[in-house]
C-alpha cells in the first residue's frame, strides 16, 4: 500500500482526532490537501463533508468493495457523506445508454450499493444520496460549466479525463465536458471534499486548480487504489470477463475466480489484489486463515505465495469462499421484484442512442410559389437546403425569419444587411415575421469577447441598436428585437439536456469553430443550433463564415429529433481594409455612433482604385448597402462641372457603368466623387440611430466596461 503524504499542523492533535484522521487516510493510495481535512477534524462543531460518486453505466462488480469499505470507515470516523449516482456523467460518456435505460439504472444501482453497504454493516441512514440530474441540469450549474470551460484548454480537459473517459482518436465534445462536471459537483453538492479511485487524480487537481479561479473554493481529495480485474488490468462495470457481478451466483464467482489469471511475479495480478484491497480491510483487525496457515497482514500473505508456500489453488479457494459469502448477503437483500425490473429495463441492448429525425417528403409548389420563393432568395444561396423555406412558401404563412447577432465587440454596418434583406422580402410583398434574436452566450465563449458580468448590459445595447434600424428601415410592422435569455424555454431543464445530448453527437474538431484553443469555444455551435429550435423559423440569415455553423446545425439538431432550418446566405459587406466588416477590427469597421467625420475619414482610406471593381469598397458597400436601402431611389453623386458635373445613377449596374466606362468616356466617376456619395449615403441611415443614442451614453458605456489594464470588454 503507497504511503499517503500528511502535513503536520502546528498545533498537536488530540488522541480522538489523530483517531479519526488515520481512519480516514488507512489504505489509501494518496490525499490531497489533508493539511485541510486535519483543520476542519480539529475545529470543534465542525461535521466534514465528503461525497464519492459512481456513474450509472455497467453493473456494479465486487470492486465497488473497495469504496465501499473505505466509505464505512468515513462513517465511523463521523464524516457526512453523499453518494452521487452520476446519471449524467454516464449519458456522456461515449453515448453507453439512453435516458430511458439510465433511470432504470439508477434504481438498480441505489439497491445493490445499499445491499452492499448494509452486508458491510454500514448504517444507511447516516447516508445522503443524490442523482445528478436533480441539479446538473439548473440554469445555475449549467452558467458555472460554462465558465469553467472559459478557464480550460480542450487539451487540459482531455488529460483531466483521460483516465476515466473513454479515449477515442476523435473525442466527443461530451468526454471533454466529464471532468469539468465532476469538479464543479463538489460545489453543487456542498462538500468539503471528494473520494474517488487513483484513477481520478487529474481530475481532482483540475478542480483544485480551477474552482477557486470561480470563487468556489478548494476541496480536499481521498484516493483508494485500483483493483485489477481478473485479467490483469483495471476491472470495470462494462467489462464482463474482468469482473464479478455482486449478483452473480456462487457457481459464476467460483469459475470467475478458478478462471483467474494468478502469476506469482506480476504486480497486477488481480486475486492477490483482492486480498490486499477487500479481503484484508474488511476482516481487520482479525486475521485471514488460508490452507489452514493465519495471516494478520497482506505483506506476510504475499510472501508466503511467492515463495511457494500458498498455491494458487489455495488463494482461489479462499477467496471464492469469502466472496460467496459475502455477495449471498447482498443477493438476499435483491432479490425482489423492483431489482430485477430495473436489472432487466435498465440493461437492454443500445445500438444508437440518437433519435433519429425523419426526412420530411418534398413540398410541392405552383409557378406562382415558386417565383414566391425565387423572390425571397433573390441573388443569394440557401444552405444546406431549402425544405424549411419551401414548406413556408407552400403554407401561404407569413414567413419566419431568424437574424441572431452576438454582440462580441461594436456594433456595425455589416449587422444592417440582413435588415435589408428583410427589407427586400417585405417589398416584394411577401408577409413577414421577423426576430432579430440578441445572444452574448456565444460572445462570451468565443474567448471571453464579453465578460460574463457584461453579457446583459451588451445585449442591451445590440438590441437597442437593433430597433433602432428596425425604426429608420421602417420595419417596426414585420421585425421584432428579442434577447435570448428572454426566449421561454432558454436555459431550462430540456435545453441543457439537448445541450448535452448534443455535445455526445459531435466531435472536439467537428465543433472547433471559433479560434482560440478554450474548451468553451467548442460550445458555440450547439448554443446557435439550441436557440434556432427555440425559435423554429422558416429560414435563418447568416454570413457566408456561418456556413460551417448551419451545416454542423443540421448534425446536431437531427440528434435531438428536430429538423434543421434554411440558412440564406448574404453578401459580404467589407470593413474598410476590404476584408469582412468585423468587430475584431475596430479601426475598419463603420460604427453607427461613429461621427460624420471618422465615417468619412474611415471610407476616405479604403481602396478604390479608378475602374477597377476587383476589391473595391466603396462600390461593394453601394452594391450590398446604399442601394438596397434606397429602395429604388436615384443616387445622387455631386461633381464640379469641371469633372463632368452630377451623376445620377439608378442602380447598382448604372453605377458599375459609370465607374468603369462613364456615359462621359472623358469623365468617368472619380473614387473621391464614389467615395463621398458612399459616405453621404451611409451617414443618413446612421443619423437616426445617432439621434436615438444621443440620450444614451450610459448604456454604451455598460455595454463596454473598462477592465484591468485599460481594455474595455
């Protein structure tokens, strides 16, 4: 048995605590923070806390002695103690059942660990039990996971679980969630410290590590040793030729036993590993008579086989004898109908624990739907289908349009083309119902573009600007402005089951969207897929860098039994560097708040070279944004007689012509002439929204609050 490292307090322990801090620590394989556990035995009043959990996957095997026998020994030193039954951890982990099955399991396993403990003598009542989903599936849990997976690498959560998660060359997104899940139980359960197998080691330190950064405190942590199966290595529940069911049958225990792998030169070797970790802590402090010859200790046991003065026979017998006897009391305590329905539902075979969501038959449309439809796309794609948008147009239904921002920095001009879109759709005379939906989650798990205390005053503030260009395009009868915490349903129990459902249908790089190597990241995605199905539109508005989202989309949504929805894909409207307008680029984008002036000077420096339309911004931003929101109205563009004097254009074409050519060939449109009808035209729609936030400098500056070293976040 490896010695467990203590650290002395300064003050002398008196005979009953030093009694009960070596009954705490006796055969364990290592503690952490007992300098900790040793305070707190010693503080007067005080009752530690301390839970050990199990996940409800294979059935309960005779290695659940080894917890068990240590958890009496918590008991009688006057520990409180919980029993997690990880429901949850064992959904996640690499999809072994499904929710139906898990609840049977959950019921099979409280009996067996209960039949169990009471064979052992332990006193129940002095037990607490809890089923993880009866809190890890709260909007509150669900907020700290989020932000535990702000703090941790994916490649820190993948170590952290690699020794209890079911590796893979393509992980789950699931497996990398495990570990963050059972260090934040210790917060939820209200524990002082954890219990758990050597096998969990770096999933003790992760909590240790990344708890306090939350403000959730640091716990103690108990590890008892690994008992190797009867084939050498680690017995597990799922397992079947490397354990002994504690309802399996005398005769199955025996022949499990005889069957047994016993070499007396190797470290794993799994019957001696039962003498050393069950038999010899249950019987202490009498002793054990093997081949009628008495041993006090597993050292002197030990030597006695490897010198050849026990057999291998002679180990068997015993140990069979002993685990007879002990698992017929446990048999006695199951045999009742409740166990065997639960044994019987909760252990069915799962080939596929998705729901799998049917292929809707094709929508058939008339001529006059079909130019309905041609109207709606216009000149744009739709991925990664149109049956959605098809069904609408069949259903003569207004049509449900979905625009979802994230408010990771300003917001800009590029947010405005999908109100022209909805614009453009409302013109042609279709009815429309349009949500243009705020939801900073995203923001804040790609890297933290918001702080988790800033989500609310951001979403504030994109969805004021919001209505502000839903009032100045004239769109307050066909678009609301809502907030995603605001949607019913967001964040409640069947989200965050969907979430992690979702998670166990994807992959770490399936996910890997955004930059950045932040498990949270990873998240993004089934965030968007989950508010999409809270909405259910017709169709969804997205950039062409939201292409990846809408087909990942597709994956995870028919996971959960829900259809996908169409995506139309909009231009691109550039940031004055002529690369996509975005809120990473500060210095190129246009801000509606932004004076006359900067807008002027921000168009001034964008390249626009004379005749050339390959990168050209200003023209780009008359094709994607002026002309659309002059909704057929001429532009004027002012010149000095001297250069030709005023174009009028009508259209985008017109002005092409006018730049390259010009009806003029001896005056074709100057970029100092393009540039500043550009600048005019943007600066009129910004001006009512300027108008509307001049009384609003607090909400700006809640929406971006200056952290340490100056940034704003």
């Amino acid at each position: 048995m490896a010695s467990v490292a203590t650290q002395e307090t300064e003050q002398p322990l008196s005979e009953e605590t030093a009694r009960r801090k070596d009954l705490i620590l006796r055969n364990l394989q290592e503690a952490l923070g007992v300098d900790k556990l040793t305070k707190q035995l010693s503080t007067e009043g005080k009752v530690p806390h301390v839970y050990w959990g199990t996940a409800t996957t294979g059935r309960p095997h005779v290695g659940y002695l080894v917890p068990m026998r240590k958890i009496a020994d918590l008991l009688q030193s006057g520990l409180r103690v919980t029993i997690l039954f990880a429901d949850l951890h064992a959904f996640l982990d690499n999809m072994k059942s499904t929710w139906e099955l898990l609840e049977n399991r959950v019921i099979y396993y409280e009996y067996v660990i209960k039949a169990l403990l009471q064979s052992l003598e332990v006193p129940i009542d002095r037990l607490h039990f809890v089923r993880g989903t009866s809190y890890q599936l709260t909007k509150e849990y669900t907020n700290d996971i989020l932000r535990l997976c702000a703090l941790v690498s994916q490649r820190d959560a993948l170590k952290a679980g690699a020794e209890v998660v079911k590796q893979v060359d393509s992980p789950l997104l699931s497996g990398l969630l495990y570990p963050l899940l059972q260090a934040l139980d210790e917060q939820y359960l209200k524990v002082d410290g954890q219990f758990g197998g050597v096998d969990q080691r770096k999933i003790f330190i992760l909590a240790e590590e990344q708890l306090p950064k939350l403000k959730l405190g640091k716990r103690w942590h108990l590890m008892n040793p690994m008992v190797p199966g009867l084939t050498g290595s680690k017995m597990s529940s799922s397992e079947e030729d490397s354990k002994i069911d504690v309802l399996d049958e005398p005769a199955a225990v025996r022949a499990k036993i005889a069957g047994a792998s016993c070499p007396r030169d190797q470290s794993d070797n799994g019957v001696l590993a039962f003498f050393n970790y069950v038999l010899f802590p249950i019987v202490s402090p009498d002793e054990i008579v093997v081949a009628n010859k008495k041993f006090d200790d597993f050292a002197s046991l030990q030597k006695a086989f490897t010198d050849g003065v026990l057999s291998e026979g002679d180990l068997k017998e015993k140990l069979s004898d002993f685990l007879v006897e002990l698992l017929e009391k446990v048999r006695s305590r199951c045999d009742n109908d409740a166990v065997r329905a639960a044994k019987e539902k909760g252990y069915q075979n799962v080939i596929n624990a998705a729901t799998k969501t049917e292929v809707p038959p094709p929508v058939s449309l008339t001529e006059e739907m079909e130019a309905t439809l041609r109207k709606i796309l216009g000149e744009d794609e739709a991925v990664p289908g149109c049956e959605t948008l098809r069904a609408a147009v069949a259903a003569q239904k207004p049509l449900k349009v979905l625009f979802v921002v994230h408010g990771r920095g300003n917001f800009h001009l590029g947010f405005v083309g999908a109100l022209l879109k909805i614009k453009q759709i409302v013109n042609a005379g279709i009815p429309v119902e349009a949500t243009l939906l705020v939801s900073p989650i995203e923001a804040f798990l790609d890297n933290e573009k918001v702080s988790w205390a800033a989500q609310q005053p951001r979403a504030v503030y994109y969805a004021e600007m919001l209505r502000s260009f839903v009032k100045t395009l004239g769109l307050e009868s066909s678009a609301k402005v809502v907030i995603a915490s605001d949607l019913p349903g967001y964040f409640d129990r069947d989200y965050v089951l969907d979430f992690y459902k979702m998670a166990s249908a994807v992959t770490r790089d399936e996910a890997t969207i955004c930059e950045g190597t932040s498990l949270s990241g990873s998240l993004v995605p089934l965030t968007y897929a989950l508010n999409l199905r809270l909405v259910r539109p017709d169709v969804v508005l997205i950039g062409d860098d939201a292409v990846v989202y809408a087909k990942l989309t597709e994956k995870l949504l028919s996971f959960i039994g829900s259809h996908t929805y169409t995506h139309i894909v909009l231009p691109t409207i550039p940031g004055c560097d002529g690369a996509k307008m975005s809120c990473s680029r500060r210095d190129f984008l246009l801000d509606p708040l932004e004076t006359p002036k900067q807008i002027k000077t921000k168009i001034a420096r964008s390249f626009c070279e004379p005749g050339n339309l390959e990168g050209n911004v200003a023209m780009q931003l008359a094709k994607i944004v002026v002309f659309p929101s002059l909704e057929g109205r001429e532009l004027l563009i002012p010149r000095t007689a001297d250069n030709g004097g005023d174009v009028v254009v009508k259209d985008y074409k017109s002005l092409e012509h006018e730049f390259t050519t010009g009806s003029n060939p001896a005056f074709p449109l100057h970029p100092g002439d393009l540039k500043s009808a550009i600048v005019g035209a943007i600066n009129e729609i910004f001006n009512e929204v300027r108008s509307d936030f001049s009384t609003k400098a607090k909400l700006v500056t809640e929406a971006f609050p200056t952290i340490k070293g100056g940034k704003k976040k």
